[in-house]
C-alpha cells in the first residue's frame, strides 16, 4: 500500500505529548519525517526511542522566534524540505470564569495563554515561511471546539482558539497560492493538557473529575475521543494529492456538537 505522506518533510510544535504526539506517530507511519519542537527531554527520548531517525525532537519554547528559527533550521538541515507545519502547542484556562480572575492577575495569565496558544502559532508560520513556499506546503493549526462554542474554556482560552480562526482565513488568504492553510478543530480529547504558570496552574485536564463522562454526556457521538481520533485528519489536509483545492477550511473533530439541537432529547447511548 502507497504510504500517503512518502517522503514529505513536517514539524508539529507541541509533539512530545497528547494531540501532537499522535500526529507526528501518524505522519511517520505515513513515510514522513518530523521534526518536533518540545519541552521536555523524556518525551524528545521517547520519540527517538519509538522513530529513530525519522524524527528530529527540538528543545524549546513556541513563544521564542529563536526557538521557531532554529526548529525550522534544524528540520529543513535534516529532512532537505519542509512541506508541512503544523502549530499545536497549546494551554488551558481550565474554565475559570471570568469574575473570578482578580484584574491584577488578568494581564499576565492573559499575556501567558496568548503567547503560546496564538502567538506561537504564529511565531511558526513566519519561520517556516520560506521552505513552505519552496515545497509549495502547507500548514494545519489545532484549533478546537472552543474556536466555535462558549463553554469549553473561560474566556481566555475560547477567545484564543477563536482568534485562531480568523488567522486561518487571513493567512489562506495572503498565503495563496503558495501555501495552504488548514485548521483540525478537535472536541474533548483524552490529553494532559496543562494550566497556566501565571494560574500557578499545575493542573491537567486528566485532573478534572468525570471529565470523561461529562464530554461524553455532551457530544451527540457520545464519548470522549483519543488523540488518535484526528490524525488522519491532518494526514488528508497535509496530502498534496488528498486536498490539492482545500485551503482556509477547518474540519471539525468534535463528536458533533454542531447538531446538539435543543428540544427533543437524542437517543442515549450506553
Ligand atoms: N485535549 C482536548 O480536549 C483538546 C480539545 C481541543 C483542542 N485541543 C488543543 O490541542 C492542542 C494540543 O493539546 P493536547 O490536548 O494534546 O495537550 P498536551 O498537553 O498533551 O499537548 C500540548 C503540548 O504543548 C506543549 N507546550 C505547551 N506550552 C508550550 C510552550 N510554551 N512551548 C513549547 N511547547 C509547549 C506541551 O508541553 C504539550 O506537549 C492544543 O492546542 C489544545 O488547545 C485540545
């Protein structure tokens, strides 16, 4: 069977765990190879121990131009080419609300989240500019069911994911057609994903109690999905062959909350 992805050079930021980790295990098995901006030198270990070769883990922080300068350098150094990005490191707000924040904390927890989970995605795009456009690439943001939908997150987290979208758009637009750009939104997804310092945050979303149940209650699909559950949506997204005409579109992953509807109750599941 034709591997989709043979011989394509990628970068996710935010590789090492959850989400990214499963896009980076998919885009290997798809003949890719990856370089991976990342935190923490357990999962850098863990990623060569699993790919060898076919990844290259960078120590960093999506919030430095350096960091995003020297991943890029470094990847297209390795690989010879750079055809896909992907900017995925995220934090959380684990849904504090809004009047609870004390104005003299809003500006640095506000600053924090920003700067990674929108700045840094730009950060990426700009230092990748170049060896996309060579490849004629193209680039997938994580957004969320949070860039559509209040509820999700508090407000610094679904503002961020909303921004998302209109950089989205923006960027398709000014980028075409050298470059596409492309967005999976997944919904609640089994993860670590972590707090902010500025929160003095060391909570992760494994932590919230019956988190499981309450995605599951909520989405018409009925249960908490895998990371593994989007991948193959950024594999047919990064397939020049797959979605040669696709650029400013963003799929959703999120077991359908789209049609929660109102009224009459869906059908339970078990
Ligand atoms: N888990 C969910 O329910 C869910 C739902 C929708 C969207 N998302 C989004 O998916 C993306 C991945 O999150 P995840 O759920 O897989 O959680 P995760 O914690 O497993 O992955 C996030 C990664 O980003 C890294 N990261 C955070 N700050 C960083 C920084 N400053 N520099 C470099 N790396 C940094 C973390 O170390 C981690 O590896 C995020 O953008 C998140 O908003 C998650």
């Amino acid at each position: 069977m034709t591997r989709r992805l043979e011989g394509y050079g990628a970068i996710v930021t935010g590789g090492g765990k959850g989400i990214g980790r499963a896009v980076v295990d998919r885009f290997v098995a798809e003949g890719t190879r990856v370089g991976v901006l990342l935190r923490s030198q357990a999962d850098a270990d863990s990623l060569r121990e699993q790919h060898g070769d076919a990844v290259l883990p960078v120590l960093g922080d999506v919030r430095s131009w350096a960091d995003n300068q020297r991943l890029v350098t470094q990847t297209v150094a390795a690989f010879g080419r750079l055809d896909v990005l992907v900017p995925n490191a995220g934090v959380y707000d684990f849904s504090d609300r809004f009047e609870t924040i004390a104005g003299e904390d809003l500006e640095a927890r506000f600053h924090e989240l920003f700067s990674i989970n929108v700045q840094g995605y730009l950060l990426a795009v700009r230092a990748a500019l170049e060896p996309l456009r060579e490849a004629q690439g193209s680039v997938i943001f994580t957004l969320s069911s949070s860039s559509f939908y209040p509820g999700g997150g508090g407000v610094l987290y679904v503002s961020s994911k909303h921004a998302l979208v209109g950089t989205v758009k923006q960027l398709a637009f000014e980028l075409a057609p050298d470059i596409r750009i492309n967005a999976v939104a997944p919904g609640g997804t089994r993860t670590n994903l972590g707090g902010l310092d500025a929160a003095g945050d060391g909570r992760s979303l494994a932590d919230i109690p019956g988190f499981d149940a309450m995605v599951a209650k909520t989405v018409p699909l009925g249960f908490l999905s895998e990371p593994e559950d989007h991948a193959s949506l950024y594999v047919t997204l990064a397939s020049r062959t797959e979605s040669r005409f696709v650029t400013a579109e963003i799929i959703r992953s999120d077991g359908g909350l789209m049609v929660r509807g109102g009224g009459r109750k869906r059908k339970e599941t078990a």
